[in-house]
C-alpha cells in the first residue's frame, strides 16, 4: 500500500515543531517589552534633559527607568 504520511507544507497536514513555535513567540514578546521600555525611556529623558537639566542628569534618569521598568518586568 502507498504511504500516506503528510511531508508537505503545515497547510496540507504536516507536523509542526510547537516548542519552536513557542521559543518565537516569547522572544518576540521579550523584544516588544523591552524595545517599549527603552523607547518610554529615551522619549522620558530626553524630555527632562531638554526642559529641567541637561545631558548628565537626562542620561541619569535614563539609566534609573531602564533599571526599574528592567525590575518590574521581569
């Protein structure tokens, strides 16, 4: 008799590899958490560097919103 195993595409009934199907999905959530933080943060201390302080203090608070929004995310 003729085997009749899907080898084709996923669309067709082929197997699909779920545990790297996963290990995208939460790669791509982690970039998408962080890459937000550290846009927030730029925008944040670029803001106050601009309007109360200077470079020193924007880059400072910088540091200070990637380290706890780091924490929070976790």
């Amino acid at each position: 008799m003729a085997d009749h195993t899907p080898t084709g595409p996923v669309e067709l009934g082929a197997k699909m590899d779920y545990a790297e199907h996963d290990r995208t999905y939460a790669g791509f959530l982690r970039l998408a958490k962080y890459g937000s933080l550290f846009c927030l943060a730029v925008l944040l201390a670029m803001a106050f560097g601009f309007f109360a302080g200077g470079f020193f203090s924007g880059f400072i608070l910088f540091v200070l919103i990637l380290a706890v929004g780091a924490f929070i995310l976790r």
